[in-house]
C-alpha cells in the first residue's frame, strides 16, 4: 500500500503542499518518497529511499518550481527501497511522470513488449511500464487523457494512478482500479489522493472516484469518465466532518478496525504476487531436507496452520517452531541440509532473526516471507517473498496474519503440483477457492459484525475462555486467543479440542466460555464429542460453523456463521476473522484501546 497525491494551485507553487500532504499519508507507506512537478515546459523530480523527513533533509522536497505536481511515498512491492524505484516514474524522454498505488500483475509482459520497442527502463518497479505505455500512446498522436485510457485498458491488477505530462502542464490525468482514490476542492487548488487525509486540512469538499474510473483534473475542476466506455460520470463533492485522525483512519475509529475491514483487498494483493517468487520459493521447499517454519507470536500461528497445509497437500513434513525456542531445540541439528522458512511481517523481530542467525552460521538455507521489503530479513534471505499487505498500524496482527496463510497456500499448492501429491482437479479445485477466499472475507465482515459485537456485550465479563478446534483449527485458536489476550486483556486458554479430558476440562464450571472452531472438515465428528462433553459440565458454546451446520447451531448457545464450501486447508482464514473482530469489540466493552495494546510493541526488535 503505497500514498499518492497530486495537485494543482491557482496562487503558488506545489512542492511544500505535496510534501505536507505526503507526511499525513507517511501511514501508508514509508520506505521511500518522491514528487514531481512542472514548470518553464519541464518535470522537475526529487525522490529517494528512506523516509520522508529523511529524504526532505537530503534534498529538500519543498524546493520544486510549479504550480502543478504529484508526489508518492512508498510501501515497496516490486523491487527494494531504492532510488531508482521510488516514484515517480518517467518515460524515456523524462516528459511523462507517474506515480502508483497497487500492484499490476502484467507487467513483466508489458515491459518484454516495450523493451523490445527500444524502451529503456530505470527502475524493477511495476509502475514504469505506466510511464513509457502512455509515452507510446502520445506518440501515436493520442493526448494525456487519451493516452491514459488506451494505457490503463491494458494493466491488470490493481491501481490508483497520477499522470502529469510537461506536454500538458495544465492537468493531472488520473485513474483508479481497486486502490482508493480521491479528490478534494479547495479554494486555492485541486487535489487528489489516495486517502482523504492528505487533503483533509486544505478542504473538506469530497469527490470519492469509483472503480474503474478516470478523472481530469484542472485548476478550475475536475471531470469523471468510465474508462471501459468513456461515458462520462456526474458526480457532485460531499461535504465530510472527519477530524485529521479519523481521516487517517478512513473513518474507522480505530486502526485495528480498519485493517480488519481491509482484508478482503489485503488477500485479493495476495494473489497478485509474482508467479516467478513463487516457483523459485517452492522449489528451494521442494529441495528442502528438513524444512524449519520459524516465527514467533501470530506469525508463528501463520506456520502452525501451514504445517498442516503443507502435509495435507504436498506431503511434505515441515517442523514449526517458535523462534524463541529454535535455538535450545534445534540449535546443534540444524545443518547444511535443513532449509529455515522464517515468516515475519516486521522482518525485524529479534527472536526471529536469531534463529535465522543460528541456521545460516550452520549453512542452512533461508527463505523469507515478510510485508516489509527491505527488512533485515529479506537482506538474510536467499529468497523472500513480500506479501503486500501494506503497512499494519495496529499492534495486533490481522491483514498481515491472513495474507500469511494465503501466500503459504500458494507456495503449499506449487509445491503439491511440483511432488505430483495432488490431482489436477483438486489443484484446480483448490486454486479457485483461493480466489474466492476474499469474497468469503467479505460476506463475513458484512453479515456478522453486529452479531460478534452482541456476543462480545453478552460475555465482556467472563474472566477466562478456551478457544478449541481440532486439526488446522487448532492454530485458528491459539490465533483467537493470542487477539483476546492482547488487547482485550482477557486470560484464554487455546489447545487442541482432543487434548480437553487429559487436564483442561478441570477448569470448566456453569457458565465458562468455550469458543469451539468448527469447520466442515474431517474433525467435525469428533469435535462434536468435544462439545457434549463441555457442554455436560454447563460450558457456554461459542461455535464458529457453516452458515448451513444445522447440527453444531442446535448444539451451540451461540454461533457465528461462515460461509459454506471452504475446504478444510484454507479454513484458518475466513475462520479466524470473526475472532479478530471477537476480539476487538471484547476490548471495546473492557475500555482497552485495540491500537495501544499495554505492554506491547508492534515490532518486537529486543530478545
Ligand atoms: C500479534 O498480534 C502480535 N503483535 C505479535 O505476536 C506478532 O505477531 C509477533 O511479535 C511477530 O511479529 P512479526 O510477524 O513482525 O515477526
């Protein structure tokens, strides 16, 4: 997830209004910052790597000639934090510029295709395919706006995008597929963003772009077209009452919310991911002789259900550990032939990279999975994987956890295919319904949200709650529990739903809380048993079912329902949602803050 910005002044020059404005989007996106304006019939462009308050020391953004810019700051996806890579990015005869929000999965065909036309690329982003595509366009005769269109047509993936052209210095061409985008009318000038905080503070006149639509934007307005048939769109501003902080929350009152909500687009950048990165990583998994799945907290939880998925699938052993304990138990047998899968969103985490440390001084081999380019980890890494799920503002983990598990389904389907384990038709079968976990996401988030919120008022005094599931399920708990315990702060106890008669059942008494995660999958019929034998001893049933599981309702007290049909191997990611949001509205009713957790950090960088 990246922040872009544009705009254009009637009185004065743009660059410190871009800069200001790509401070209050620095939430989106912070490896890298750049802007681009235009003045005396030329671009003029300062961008680096690093943050934003870095880079304006270095070069000072807010000394750019003009009354017309755009800028960007980066959350990289497709190449490292460079400068070379920190938008915006330009055509061949640096007179086209553009900066991008969103992934575009064609591209490597689309820069073959230029490439082989003569253009010659700066950068290994995605987004300088943009720049020379509407640089072809233009010198077929086509305006910015022309250009534009014909350009967009051709992108698949997701984009919000800002063309400035030093050929039509009097506009700023934008288009948005998937990735938010927005316009705001102000006295002195027009702007547009990715997020309405960038302009909140300039004005509060409110033109929300829809999907698939292409806008001109002028000193004295702007104009709204469908790109598929350039029929034009009427579209009159809003008048919103946010404060800044709210804006920076889209609304939501808090981060952790928002990024829930955020899901189902986090997942859809998940399939967006690079088919090269993905074979090369299953190919090292394939290779692998022991195969370590190395992380702490969630993210370990994200390695727990992928041993599981990987065994399922491609029959291939894998051994997750916490990475704290790595070294104490494996730190003497990890070898040349053991492989570490070392998954972190931060790339930062201390106990992570010690284990790490530990395998690579042993010539293990270490691959990577993380949402930050350009983290320790992906330094240490012989091959990493970036899950673009943008920045996580809140301390608890949740679009970075579900992105998690997508792209180790991904890399656990490859690796089925590779070894052959697998039928075409169930890989098939499979790959479908990964596509179709973002809808489910969505359903979820649309259908239950008022029913988690009442079960969280019904039990917000309960001192104590077992969450328990069987199979995968098991790490679907221990990840429902992690989220009450930590910002909640509500003691809960997750284990296997067979382990209950050899200890835990102890504690419960008339009226104890049991979450029970009770997919359609092979461990529904014992689970069942598991859930007479609470219910014998006067457990209140929370059961997280099948929106049809006739059976597991009756047996419930209460139930949230997922939708149907979702195989047994990818159930930790619609299964897990409605225990985030459990979670959250549990803290909500306990006056705990969800974004401040007490005592802990986003990124744990200290053993
Ligand atoms: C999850 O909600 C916690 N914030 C924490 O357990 C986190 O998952 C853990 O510290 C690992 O972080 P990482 O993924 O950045 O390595």
């Amino acid at each position: 997830m990246c922040g872009i910005f544009g705009c254009i002044l009637k009185n004065s020059e743009v660059a410190s209004t871009i800069h200001s404005a790509l401070k209050r989007l620095e939430y989106r996106g912070y490896d890298s910052v750049g802007e681009v304006t235009i003045a005396d019939g030329r671009l003029f462009i300062k961008k680096d790597s690093g943050k934003i308050d870095e880079v304006h020391m270095l070069h000072n953004l807010d000394d750019l000639p003009g009354k017309i810019g755009v800028g960007h700051t980066r959350w990289a996806t497709h190449g490292a934090p460079t400068k070379q890579n920190a938008h915006p990015h330009t055509d061949c005869e640096e007179q086209i510029a553009v900066v991008h929000n969103g992934i575009i999965e064609n591209f490597a065909e689309l820069k073959k295709e230029l490439e082989d036309r003569g253009h010659f690329f700066k950068s290994r982003t995605d987004t300088e395919i943009i720049a020379h595509l509407v640089e072809e366009k233009m010198h077929e005769g086509l305006d910015l706006k022309g250009a534009v269109v014909e350009t967009v047509r051709r992108l698949e993936g997701s984009y919000a995008i800002a063309v400035v052209s030093s050929k039509e210095p009097d506009k700023i061409v934008c288009a948005r597929k998937e990735s938010p985008l927005t316009l705001g009318l102000g006295e002195n000038g027009v702007y547009c963003a990715s997020d309405i905080p960038a302009f909140l503070p300039l004005t509060n006149k409110v033109v929300i772009v829809e999907d698939g639509e292409l806008v001109v934007l002028r000193e004295n307005g702007y104009e709204i077209w469908k790109i598929a048939d350039l029929k034009p769109v009427i579209r009159e501003p809003k008048i919103i009452d946010w404060t800044p902080e709210m804006a920076e929350k889209q609304g939501y009152p808090h981060f952790m919310l928002k990024e829930i909500m955020e899901q189902p687009l986090t997942l859809r950048n998940t399939l967006r991911l690079q088919e090269h990165y993905l074979e090369l990583m299953a190919t090292f998994l394939d290779r692998a002789g022991q195969l370590f799945l190395v992380a702490c907290g969630t993210s370990y939880h994200a390695c727990l259900a992928a041993s599981y998925i990987f065994s399922k699938l491609a029959f291939h052993i894998t051994n997750p550990v916490i990475a704290s304990e790595f070294n104490e138990q494996h730190g003497k047998s990890v070898n040349i032939d053991s492989t570490i899968l070392a998954v972190s969103q931060s790339g930062e985490t201390a106990d992570t990279l010690a284990a790490v440390e530990t395998a690579r001084q042993r010539a293990a081999t270490i691959l990577g999975l993380t949402n930050t380019i350009g983290s320790t980890l992906t330094r240490v890494s012989r091959v990493y994987i970036g899950q673009q799920s943008g920045p996580e503002i809140g301390v608890a983990a949740t679009k970075t956890f579900t992105a998690q598990l997508s792209v180790l389904s991904q890399l656990a389907l490859r690796l089925a295919k590779m070894r052959g384990k697998v039928s075409q038709d169930e890989i098939d079968f499979l790959e479908e319904k990964v596509t179709q976990i973002p809808d489910m996401v969505e359903t979820i988030l649309k259908t239950q949200m008022e029913k988690i919120r009442q079960l969280a008022n019904k039990y917000k005094d309960k001192s104590c709650f077992f969450f328990l599931g069987r199979g995968i399920s098991y790490a679907t708990a221990l990840e429902g529990r992690l989220k009450l315990m930590e910002i909640a702060y509500v003691p809960a106890i997750a284990f296997p739903a067979g382990e209950s008669k050899h200890g835990p059942i102890s504690l419960v008494e008339q009226g104890f809380p049991v979450v029970f995660i009770c997919p359609k999958d092979d461990t529904r019929k014992t689970l069942i048993g598991n859930i007479m034998e609470m219910k014998a001893r006067g457990a209140l049933i929370i059961a997280l079912c099948e929106e049809d599981d006739e059976e597991i309702k009756r047996l419930a007290d209460d139930c949230i329902e997922v939708p149907k049909g979702i195989p047994e191997v990818l159930s930790p990611i619609p299964y897990v949602v409605p225990l985030q949001l459990f979670a959250y509205y549990m803290a909500l009713e306990r006056g705990c803050d969800p974004d401040k957790p007490r005592n802990l950090a986003k990124s744990v960088t200290v053993k």
